[in-house]
C-alpha cells in the first residue's frame, strides 16, 4: 500500500486553486494508499508573523479540508508543528545540501526577482519540505504544479543522503500531479494564486461569491459578438463545475455571439455555488461540534509522530548521532 503525503500552507484562506490543484487530488488519494496530510504552520511562518492569524488560518484549513471530504477515517490530518522532528530532520538533510540548489529554488528566486528581503527561512524552505517528506517514507506526494521542483529538490537530497550513508536510508517520493489541473486561472486569467490577488476563496457567503464573480475582469466585446471561450478566465473555471452538456452549451454561446459576460458570469456562479452545497453543509455540522477539530488533529500527530520517530531514528543512527 503506497504511503501519500501532502500538505497545504495556512496563509490565509483556501482558494479555488488550491481546491483543484491539491485538496481534490489528495483527497481522492485517500481510497489509495495510507494517506497522510498537514497544514503547514512552520512553512507559513516565511510569511505570517502574527500569531493569532496564523491559528486561525490554519484552523480554518482544517476546517475547510475536512468539510471538502478528507475523511479522518481514511487519511491522517495533523499540524506540521505537532511534529517537531521534522525541524531535525531538515538539519540533518542541509549539511549536505548544496547552496546552489536551493538559489535555483523559484520561490526563494521569487521573492528576490520581486525585491523582497528574503529570509533564511525561505531561503531554506525545501530543505524542510524535503523533511516534511523523507521522516514519513512517502511514497507519492499529490501537489499543484508549482510544488514539482520542490520533490525534484527532495528527490535529489533522498539520493546524496543515500549514497553518503546507506543506500536504504531515504525512500524516493514521486509527486503526483494531474495534467489537465496543472493550472486553474485566477479571477484576472493569470494563475489563481493569493500572492496576485485573484483568488476565489472556498467557502464565501453567498453576496460576496457573486461579488467576486461579478467582477472577473472581461473585454468590452459586444454582446451580440462571437467570442472566444479559450482565452476565458469564465469559461477556463465554469469547465471546472459545470456538466459536459451545460460547458458544451456555454461553449456554442460564447463562439455564437447574442450572450454577455453577465450572463455567463451568472452560470459560473451558479455552477461554484451548487458544487459546494453538499461542503457548505458538512462544514456547519463540524462547526457546530467545537471539539471536532482539535480531536482529529491530536489523533493524527499520535499517528504522524510514532512515524516520524522510526525515521528519525533511522537517520540519527546513520549519520552517527
Ligand atoms: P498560493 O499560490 O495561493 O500561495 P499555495 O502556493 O499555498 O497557493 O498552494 C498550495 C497548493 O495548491 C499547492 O500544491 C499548489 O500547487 C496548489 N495550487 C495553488 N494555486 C493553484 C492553481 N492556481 N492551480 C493549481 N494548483 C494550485
Ligand atoms: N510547499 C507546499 C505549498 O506551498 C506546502 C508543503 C510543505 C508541502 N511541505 C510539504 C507539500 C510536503 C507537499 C509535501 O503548497
């Protein structure tokens, strides 16, 4: 049975993309394999430095990705921080990771090419990553296609540690990324990502979901005016959402011309909206249980911490500690 790994940054909340490109997948994972997933506190700290944002953050990922259906029956949820090995393991795995690796790394490249005073942490960013990976043996990580590099990273320090201290140390993770998923676009047709201000949030009141969708930014073709669907950020995500037939539909209106963007923007709400009905119930049944929570995460740091201990030990024992 494959071991799944996966985990999610809480910087604020959860979006489309972040639904599409990761939860989904991981949560499908679930029926596969003994599927573990984390929310990234420590990964957050790069960038959150306000304590109560980051507990509520993550609190609400949890949230969020339990209402979307990751089932604690099946699949362990944690926090990584409730780990703390993983921090030594990182360690462990610097002392042979090249400097020039990690510059190549984009979101350290990033935040430099956008003039940001780039941390440490940051810069070291995969090192922990690939830890967060290596101590539970994964075997296949489901991520977005921005995360690839960061298992190529974890990939190539699983090989170094192997050759330099036992060629059974580190089992070799693959990710597992879903072509036609690789990239959801955003509100303005770029990729939907928080750092570009174009995301649609899971789970917004119903006002503020139209309002968002209301406002995707179109061109000023005339209603009557054939237009073109590939180019769409309305058609790119109603595909998401919507039937075969009623995206073959919308499809035949935008190249017909005779239909505004208004129009279509109102199907696509419609379509997010419907999606997440049977989400929106679960999550008001798990907020109504204030213990829920908090008890699923407690049972999968038990569960991620007698792994992670093997594996330390393993490695500690390796390299002469
Ligand atoms: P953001 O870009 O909003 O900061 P993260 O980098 O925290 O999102 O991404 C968390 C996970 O969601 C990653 O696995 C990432 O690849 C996936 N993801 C984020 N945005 C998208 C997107 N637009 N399309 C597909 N996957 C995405
Ligand atoms: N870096 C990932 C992201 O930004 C989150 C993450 C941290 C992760 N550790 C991981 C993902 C280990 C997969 C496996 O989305």
């Amino acid at each position: 049975m494959p071991r799944i790994l996966s985990g999610i940054k809480p910087t604020g909340r959860l979006h489309i993309g972040n639904y599409f490109g990761m939860m989904r997948p991981a949560i499908d994972w679930q029926n596969k394999g003994e599927a573990l997933y984390f929310l990234a506190d420590y990964h957050a700290l790069t960038t959150v430095h306000d304590a109560a944002q980051l507990r509520e953050a993550t609190r609400r990922a949890a949230l969020d990705f339990l209402a979307c259906g990751l089932d604690p029956a099946k699949a362990v949820l944690f926090k990584q921080s409730d780990v703390p090995q993983v921090t030594e393991l990182s360690w462990l795995l610097s002392v042979l990771t090249p400097m020039g690796l990690l510059e190549r790394c984009h979101a350290y490249k990033d935040a430099l090419a956008h003039g940001k005073a780039a941390n440490h942490g940051l810069f070291a960013y995969p090192v922990l990553m690939a830890a967060d990976i290596l101590i539970y043996d994964s075997d296949i990580v489901p991520v977005g296609k921005d995360q690839k590099q960061h298992v190529e990273v974890t990939r190539d320090l699983a090989i170094k540690m192997n050759e330099t201290f036992g060629k059974d140390l580190f089992r070799l993770p693959e990710p597992s990324i879903l072509p036609d998923l690789a990239t959801i676009p955003g509100l303005d047709g770029q990729k939907m990502s928080k750092s570009y201000n174009n995301t649609i949030e899971l789970f917004l009141e119903e006002k503020a979901l139209k309002k968002k969708i209301m406002g995707i930014i179109t061109d000023s073709t005339p209603v009557e005016t054939p237009k073109d669907p590939e180019t769409s950020s309305i058609f790119g995500l109603y595909k998401l959402f919507a039937s075969p037939d009623d995206v073959a539909k919308m499809e035949a209106d935008f190249r017909n011309g005779g239909t505004g963007y208004g129009d279509f923007k109102k199907r696509l709400f419609a379509a997010i909206w419907d999606h997440f009905a049977p989400a929106r119930a679960r999550r008001e049944e798990i907020e109504r249980d204030p213990g829920y929570i908090d008890e699923v995460l407690r049972k999968g740091a038990a569960r991620a911490n007698e792994l992670a201990n093997v594996t330390l030990k393993r490695v500690r024992t390796a390299m002469g500690l």
